[in-house]
C-alpha cells in the first residue's frame, strides 16, 4: 500500500491540452500528484504537477519517460492515456508513416506505460488505468481508419488487461467520448459536422471537455472498483451498445 501522507500519482498522457488538460485540472484540485506526459507543456501550474517531456509516437521515448515518472513517483497509482493523433485523411491516402505515427501515439504507448507501470501496481495491490478511446469505434466516420483502427486497438488491450491484472486489485476501463469541441477539434472539424453529429444524439447538444473528467474521476476513485473491462460512452447518446 501507498504511504498514506502522500498523494497517489496519477499519470496523464496528453495533459497540455484538450480533455487531458480538464482531467489534470481536476486531479490538482483534488490535491493528487500528476505527472504530465506531452511533447508540450502544460498549461496547469502546482507544486503537484511534474511535466515530462516525451515523443509519444517513439517507443524509446515513452519507456524512457516511464521510467522517469517511476522514479519521480516510486508507484504510480492510475494512468490516464488520453494522448492521440488523428488527422482526417482519405483512405487511400493513409502512408505507413502516418498509419505506424497513429498506432504508436494511439495505443503503442498505452501499451508501454501499462508495462512499466503495471509492477509496481501490483506489488501494492492497487491501481486503475484508463484508456479514452472513442465513441468513432461504434460510429465511424469516413477519413479515420488510421485513428478508429487504433481505438479498436486500444479497447481490445482494454478489455485483455483487465483479466491478466485483475487479480491485483488493479481496474482497467475505457472512456469514449464523442465528438468534443476541444480547441484542436474545433481546428480540424467544420462546424457543420458538429452541427450534424449533435442532431443525431439523444441529447442535441456539442459535447464539452467538462463531459468527460466527472467519469474519467470516477474510474480513477474508490466507487469503481468493481468495474473492470468496460468501454463508457460519453457521446450525449450518439451510439448505443
């Protein structure tokens, strides 16, 4: 078990910006150590936030930046992966650079830091990871089959970790999100795509960086640990399973 006068760690991949800048927000703020893996800094300020820096898209990188947050940390207690790269390319026009660029970021480094992390996890018989993924697994958009392919990547390690740490008390679940007005979707997606996608949920509205921390927080804390193995859909009812 964690000494408990410190903070459990919780390490957030692509925290500088978007959802993972919301979900390390909220960790600050509920007084837990965060280390920031990102290419960039973030944009969040405590004595609670460490930031290293790694190329998510290079395996080296990442199991090189693991080590450092586990010697920065002595255990880590949760992973957020919420780092990912998609752009909107045609399917004819996906090189192997970008389809291996969008394997490694998406779900190659999940696979590392899970690997790294896992250890020491299950020494202390505690821990969570979750993995965002998409609600684009269910609902698939044209232009995406690099980044949806990695997404049904992601959830398949998702769902086999659960089993092979479960019995170390450790969780693993997924959080798909559905089309966020993030400030890089907003750059990427034309508004009438958002216009489009919102008529189609249950709940007709664009979803919001703030849609998405309450449940990832969820995952991370004592009422989910019970819950293992599961993919939740935060797409305003979009998709349906």
């Amino acid at each position: 078990m964690s000494d408990q006068n410190q903070p459990d760690t919780i390490v957030v991949t692509g925290g500088a910006n978007g959802i993972g800048a919301g979900i390390v927000e909220r960790l600050l703020q509920q007084g837990k150590h965060v280390i920031v893996l990102d290419r960039v800094a973030p944009t969040a300020s405590s004595d609670l936030l460490t930031w290293i820096e790694v190329d998510l898209a290079s395996p080296e990188s990442t199991r090189k930046a693991a080590r450092e947050a586990l010697a920065a940390a002595g255990v880590v207690y949760g992973l957020v992966h919420c780092a990912a790269y998609m752009p909107f390319i045609p399917f004819a026009e996906i090189s192997d650079d970008a389809w291996a660029l969008t394997m490694n970021v998406n779900v190659g480094s999940a696979f590392i830091l899970a690997q790294e992390f896992a250890p020491s996890m299950q020494a202390a018989k505690r821990g969570r990871l979750v993995f965002v993924t998409s609600s684009s697994y269910t609902s698939p958009p044209p232009g995406l089959t690099h980044y949806v392919s990695s997404k049904g990547a992601l959830t398949g390690l998702m769902r086999t970790l659960s089993h092979e740490l479960g019995g170390a008390h450790i969780t693993v679940n997924a959080v798909a999100p559905g089309l966020t007005a993030t400030d890089r979707a907003k750059e990427l997606v034309p508004q009438e795509l958002f216009d489009v996608v919102a008529s189609n949920q249950a709940i007709p509205r664009t979803g919001q960086v703030a849609d998405h921390v309450g449940i990832v927080d969820f995952l991370l804390g004592p009422d989910s640990g019970f819950i293992t193995g599961q993919t939740i859909l935060v797409d305003g009812g979009e998709s349906h399973l």
